[in-house]
C-alpha cells in the first residue's frame, strides 16, 4: 500500500468536489457541455462543437448562492473566547498571516459546498527546548491550518476501548522551495499523521527522480509539558457532523441543476445563431432571373422594389422561437429556487410574511447547522493549539459563528408590551435585554450590567407597588 493510497470514499466522491467547485467558481465550464455528434471527428465537427460551447451563456446561480449564505453566516463577526495565550489567532492563526476569521470563512464555504474540511493544529519543529519568552514573543506558536476535502486523501479509524478514533490521515499540500533566490518551484509532498504504538508522529514524503514518494522528515510533536500525543490534532468537519464520515455535498444538486442549465443554454442559444435571423425566400427563381437582378443591380433593403415572375412569391422566412430549450431553461431556474438558489427575480408575485419565513428558514436550516459544526471543530482545535502552547489552569475555548440569519420582525406594539412585562414584574430585566439584543436594539458589545447601569436599574427589581 502506498502512501498516496487513496480511500475509497475519497474516490467515489472527488468527481462531485470537483464538478461544485468548478460551477461555483465558474470554471472548466466547456468540459460540462455535451459534445455535438461525438463519433464526428472531422475538424469541421470539432469547429463546430468550440463555437457550439462558446455561445453558451452561464449563469453562476451556484456560486452566487454560495457566496450569497457565507456572507450572511459572517453578516456579524463571530465571538471568541480563548486564554491570553492564543489571542494571536486573531490576526495570524496558521502562521501565514490569515486570521482566525478569514480562515473560518474558507472553512463554511468548503463545508457548504462539498460538505467537507479538516484542521490540522501542529506546533513547529524546535532544537532543544522552547523558552516561554520565545513563545510569549510570538515567535513560536501553535498553528491551525485548512484542508478541504480534495487534499484529505486518506484516513484510517480504530477502536481503543469505547472509542473509534482516527490512526492514519495522510494530506497533500504543496510548497514553494527557491531555486535561484528569484524563481521559486512549487514541490508537491503528501503530510502523514498517524499513531505508532499510541504515539503520534507526523511524516513528510516527497517524490523523488525517479517519481517515487520517499520519506523526507520524521517529527514526534510534544505538546506544551513536553509529552506526546497518543491522539492525532486533526478535526473533521461536515455538513452533518464532524466525524471522518462523508457526508453528502449540500451544493452538489444544485450544481448539476445549474449545469443543466448551461447545456440549455448552449443549444438555445446555437439556435438563435443559426436560424435566427430572417431569411428572403422567393419562388420560381431559374437563372434568366438572377441575371437580370443582378444587371438591374437589385438588392434587399428599404426603398428597393423586388420584381418576380409571373405567378411566384417574394416573401421572408423566420423561424418560430425554440420554446422547448427555452421552458427547460425557466424549469431549471425553478428547480434551483426551489433548492435555495438565491436567484434574483424581478416582477415576482407578492408574498406574506409567513411565506418568506418559511423559505427563509428553509434555505438556513443548512447553514444554520454547518454554523454550529464549524464552530464546534474550532472549539476544538483552539482547545489542541491550548494544549501545545502549555496553557495551564482552567482556560475556555469558545468560537461561534452567528447562527441568526433572520433579522426579527420588530413593531412599536411588540415593544411596548415587553416594556409594560418587565415594568410590571412579569419579565426579568435580563429577558428584556436579550430580546432588544436579539432586535438589534441594544449593540452587541454591550453586556448586561452596562444595560442596567444605562437604564438605572439594579440586577433585582424595584418596589413597583411603592412606586
């Protein structure tokens, strides 16, 4: 078994990452559209097939829908709590200068698009000890970096005791080594991350001149009391849960719905080019009569008079519109708004408000979910970075990415009567603050004593009836 085995999983599923994130980043579009007379191989087919694509006109429904949801998961910036030890994820999470928002960003749309990504927590390889002043310093730290499905090639999982936990997980990544000190090559190396004897160990392999993958490094990570890992620092996140599970890509219907649309696209489209421009027909032609327009110098066009013969007709032909490509086009469209697409519609029929919250609502409940899984995973890999950085004590770790997409409806009435409730005793003043904080009446920063303290109002409530 090699190591650039892949698993089965990640073999049946890569055709899928690929065709989603292509549609949504709009492209290799031409290898999605159908080939014209395949078994044709005469250089006028293949012409033919290259205007054929180049007419098509794509729509990026996909990746409008997709940047569209990323946007509202990060519409208000995520909260994190962590020791004064790793506030420097906040600028500088995987030591290439991506803060832990940026990153997180990349993760959501993996996770919405394919349903799949990882994070590797590691810790740089040191000689000899590593002072607290280095790593107060910040020139030595715990970093986070992202795989998305496509670079995790392979995994292994093993039950020790009650729990199944991953023993092999092999990545590709890639790195830029200087040639000349001006041009640099991008050299391509498989990452291993596996359990030795209930040790963890990381592998670096490269190919070597012969294409052969061989070992280039071999590093034991310590965490921050000096001891190994008898557990690998990787976190799996998906759609649905953040196991090694595949889970089913939320995009992948709507891309091949919006390729679909495209194949439309190119036959209606190659039908208007062919046979939609007006075509002059007459009847009785021989060519006694087309010497004689020709000599009397006879053109089509306005002010020009046509002469034909006895008995025969001079008229113009145009085709009826191909309505058939045209309602599988309109089809699609309904089919992707119908799966969530955010597809701009103008001149829509009206909608009540309880229509549009539960398609609101409907379109969320994915995000709302892949939300809560990466907000888990990096929980969980701050709480790893927490450990190689030798944090001690108690220490929170805590990253949440908004799960509010639905700005709430808020009238005067509706106020007015949670006003009049905690004045009369029946709400406490912290539901109150909650509420408007949900509204977005009360900023964000704010905390409940600065609430209290602004309305002059102690934790517990006054003497309403003295007053």
């Amino acid at each position: 078994m090699s190591i650039d085995s892949k698993n089965q999983k990640y073999t049946e599923n890569i055709e899928k990452w690929n065709l989603i994130n292509d549609i949504c980043d709009s492209k290799n579009l031409d290898k999605y559209i159908v080939e014209l007379d395949r078994l044709d191989t005469s250089q006028e087919n293949v012409e033919r097939n290259k205007t054929f694509k180049k007419r098509a006109v794509f729509s990026a429904v996909a990746g409008y829908t997709s940047r569209g949801l990323i946007g509202k998961a990060f519409a208000k910036t995520p909260a994190i709590t962590v020791p004064d030890e790793l506030s420097y994820v906040n600028y500088d999470v995987d030591g290439a200068g991506a803060s832990i928002y940026q990153q997180s960003q990349d993760v959501v749309r993996d996770v919405l698009r394919i349903g799949r990504s990882g994070l590797l927590v590691d810790f740089p390889t040191t000689q000899g000890e590593v002072s607290r002043a280095d790593i107060n310093n910040q020139n030595i730290f715990a970093t986070i970096t992202r795989f998305d499905a496509r670079q995790i090639i392979n995994w292994q999982l093993k039950r020790v005791g009650s729990k199944l936990q991953p023993v092999l997980i092999t990545l590709t990544s890639s790195v830029n080594e200087s040639m000349d000190g001006y041009e640099y090559q991008s050299v391509e190396l498989i990452i291993e991350l596996c359990l030795t004897d209930g040790v963890y160990e990381q592998k670096e392999w490269r190919l070597n001149d012969k294409k052969e993958w061989t070992l280039y490094s071999k590093t034991t990570p310590k965490d921050g009391s000096g001891s190994s890992l008898d557990y690998i620092p990787f976190v799996f996140v998906g759609s649905e849960c953040n196991t090694s599970h595949v889970d089913h890509p939320p995009m992948y219907d709507l891309s091949k719905i919006n390729v679909g649309h495209l194949n439309n696209s190119a036959i209606y489209e190659d039908s208007v080019f062919t046979v939609g421009q007006v075509q002059p027909w007459m009847s009785g032609l021989n060519q006694e009569t087309i010497d004689l327009m020709k000599e009397n110098n006879m053109r089509i066009g306005s002010g020009r008079l046509i002469g034909v013969p006895s008995g025969e007709v001079f008229d113009f032909a145009q085709a009826s519109p191909n309505m058939l490509a045209r309602e599988a086009m309109n089809d699609k469209i309904n089919m992707m708004i119908g799966l969530g697409a955010m597809y701009m519609q103008t001149g829509s029929v009206a909608k009540t408000a309880s229509q549009v919250d539960g398609e609101l609502m409907a379109q969320h409940s994915v995000l709302s979910l892949i939300a809560h899984n990466v907000s888990e995973a990096y929980s969980v890999a701050l709480d790893m970075a927490g450990q190689f950085m030798g944090v001690s004590g108690e220490a929170e770790y805590k990253y949440v990415i908004s799960q509010d997409f639905i700005e709430p409806e808020t009238t005067p009435q509706m106020l007015t009567a949670m006003v009049a409730s905690f004045l009369q005793g029946v709400l406490p003043i912290s539901d109150l603050y909650a509420w408007k904080k949900k509204h977005g009446l009360v900023d964000n920063e704010k905390s409940l004593e600065d609430y209290q303290d602004e309305i002059g109002m102690q934790e517990s409530m006054p003497d309403l009836e003295e007053d």
